[in-house]
C-alpha cells in the first residue's frame, strides 16, 4: 500500500495489530479508495496467506443464486442442479473470504449469513449435512451502513458482526500529499507500456493533480498514469480536469469547518439516560439507539439552521441521502423552519408518501 499520509500510516496501523486476530473486519469508503487492496493486504500479511483469498461480489447476483453461491448446493436443489456444487465459503477454507458490496446484500440473506457468523457452519442449498468451515470474513462497501441501519435497509445485529474492526479508507482529496507517491508508484508500475520506456509528468500537470477533488480516488489517478503512458497526451487531459474541477462538490468537508455537539449535549443526554434508569434498567441497545438519536437531532438542527431551512443541502452537508434525512426529521420530531429564499436554491419536489413532512 503507497502513501505517507496521516491516515494511510494509521490504516498500516491497524492492519498490522488485527492481521492474526480472526477479527471480522468492515472497510469502507468512497469508491476507488482502495479497499479492496486493504483488504488483499490483511489477508497476505495474515497466517492464512497460504491458503486462499476467496471474493464474492454480493451486489451481482439476485438473492437465491447468491445464496448458493456462498454455500454451495447439494444435487438436485434446483432445476439444472445435476452436480453438488461447493460454495465461496467452503473454497475460502483455512483462508478469508472477501465480501464485496456488502451493503448490497439482500436483508433475507444477511439474516442466514448473520447464523453463519455466529456458528461457522451451514448447510448447503438442498442439503441437509451441516459443514463447518473456518473463515475469516471481510466485508467491503462504500455504502454508510449506518444510515443503511437506521433506514432499515441493512439488519443491525448483522451490522455489528460483521463490524468488530472497522476500517475507514479516506478519499484522495483529504489526503494530497498520497499523491506524489502514488504517480511515482503507478509510473514504475506501467512504464512498460510506454513507447521510450520513460515517462515524466509535466509539472503544469502535477500542479492540476495537487488542486483537483480526485471523485473517481486513486483508481482515477492510476487510469490518468496508464493513459498519458500510452496517448502521451498532458495538454488535453489537463484540459478535461480543468473543466470538470468547475462540478466539485458544493460543500467538501476536508476545507469546510468541522462543527461538533458542545459537551453540555452530551451531559444532558446522560441526564436524560440516568432519569429514565429511574424507572427501568436500559438495556445497551436501547441506550445506545436513544442516546445517538439526542445527538443526531442536535445535529440535525444545525445543519438545518446553517442551511436556512433547505433539508437537500442539509442532507449534502450530513452526508446522508435525501430520503434518510426527511425520514430522521420526522422520526427525532426536528423543526423545520419555513424557508428563507435568499438563498436562491430549489427545494426538490417530494415524492408523494414523503408529501406528509
Ligand atoms: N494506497 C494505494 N497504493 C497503491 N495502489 C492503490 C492504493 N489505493 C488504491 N490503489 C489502486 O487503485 C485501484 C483501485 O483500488 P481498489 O480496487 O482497492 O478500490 P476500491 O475502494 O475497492 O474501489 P471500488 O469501491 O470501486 O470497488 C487498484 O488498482 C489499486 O491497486
Ligand atoms: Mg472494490
């Protein structure tokens, strides 16, 4: 893994204590961040590295096919099932299996994955012999599950299995100084594919790079490498970033001032944890659901006044859907003042179930 920044040296880090651990691991972030590369990092650096690496793409198949093609089935499952066939789970052996999209698994499925989890052993499609089988399980997305969790598109317990160790991958634009280390990177990786078996990037292109929000992340920069090895061609794709820099995002939060919840908050929700202990013992769940919906009002609130009342930039600025934050503020019960139309910006039409709010 290239890179010197803060948060590349802390995610080295990590892999390194949780290598030998067996620790189900979560990585997350933007796409083309890198995760998959973590993820092939952990499982080489790990004792299992002899044994194999075994990836399944949840968000490709529909749920019965992906069913069977995590736990394999037993002959005659299905039309068409002539032989017993193994699933991902039973090659991954001994070694990891890599659970791509994971956010993209069809709730019904994570519910028998969840089972799994918990007795590493199943039964194959069709089957009725239990197999156990020792995994280790990563899971990779660039959904936030979080959200995914409070809108009910993702199963909660699963979330916290699959997550004891969660890794967070950061995206290109709040890690520049990666950059010089990674073009020197892809330059000795493909400088095969140049004609002169050389290749130096102008410094008017590197300047461009240092300035630019990277949205496709370090697959993005390697594609620019491999392209201007071959088409040899920095004026024109200086070009097209320079122009397609005028569609960044309104509101980076890697520049833009970082707001938190003062600690009077968080003292008044212990309070209110402690009055309701009063009356019944909380379990950690409720406690844990209750106290992050306090926080996430206040916050909610702010992003509200900050945007004058425009939940779509309120939801840009939460870095949440739309959808998921019209749902938050009728759930947590947050105000909404009317509009302030100074602001010139178009609230969307909502969609007709949503009209209520
Ligand atoms: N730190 C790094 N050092 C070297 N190569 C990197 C690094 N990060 C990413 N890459 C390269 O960038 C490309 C994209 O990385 P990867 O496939 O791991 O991203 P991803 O986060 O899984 O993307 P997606 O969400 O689209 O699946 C790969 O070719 C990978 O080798
Ligand atoms: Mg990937």
């Amino acid at each position: 893994m290239i890179g010197n920044s803060p948060s590349i040296r802390r995610i080295k880090d990590l892999i390194n204590q949780v290598v030998d651990t067996d620790l189900n691991v979560l990585i997350c972030g933007e796409s083309g961040v890198g995760k998959e590369l973590v993820a092939r990092t952990l499982h080489h650096l790990s004792y299992r590295r002899e044994h194999p690496l075994v990836k399944v793409n949840c968000a490709a198949l529909p749920s019965e096919l992906l069913e069977s093609e995590l736990f394999g089935y037993e002959r005659g499952a299905f039309t068409g099932a002539i032989q017993p066939k193994p699933g991902k789970f039973e090659l991954a052996d001994k070694g990891t299996i890599l659970l791509d999209e994971i956010g993209d698994m069809p709730v019904a499925l994570q519910a028998k994955l969840l089972q799994v989890l918990q007795d590493s052993e199943f039964v194959r499609v069709g089957g009725v012999r239990n197999v156990h089988v020792n995994t280790w399980v990563i899971s990779v997305t660039n959904h936030n599950l979080d959200e995914d969790v409070s809108t009910g598109r993702f199963r909660e317990d699963f979330y916290y299995r699959i997550n004891i160790i969660k890794i967070v991958v950061p995206p290109l634009r709040v890690r520049k100084e990666d950059i010089s280390y990674l073009l020197e990177h892809f330059i000795r990786k493909y400088k095969g594919m140049s004609k002169g078996g050389v290749i130096d990037i102008p410094s008017k292109l590197e300047k461009v790079f240092a300035e630019y929000h990277w949205p496709g992340n370090v697959r993005e920069l390697e594609n620019y490498v491999r392209r201007l090895i071959v088409l040899e061609d920095a004026d024109l794709l200086e070009e097209e970033i320079l122009k397609s820099k005028g569609q960044q995002m309104p509101e980076d939060r890697s520049v833009a001032e970082i707001w938190m919840p003062d600690e009077s908050l968080i003292k008044s929700v212990i309070d209110n944890c402690r009055h309701e202990m009063q009356i019944q013992f909380p379990s950690l769940k409720e406690i844990r659901k209750k106290s992050l919906a306090r926080i996430e009002k206040v916050v909610i609130e702010e992003a509200i006044r900050r945007t004058k009342g425009n939940r779509k930039q309120a939801a840009q600025l939460l870095q949440i859907s739309y959808k998921a934050l019209l749902y938050k503020i009728k759930d947590f019960g947050v105000e909404v003042p009317d509009r302030d139309s100074s602001d010139g910006s178009l609230e969307l039409k909502l969609p007709k179930e949503l009209e209520l709010f």
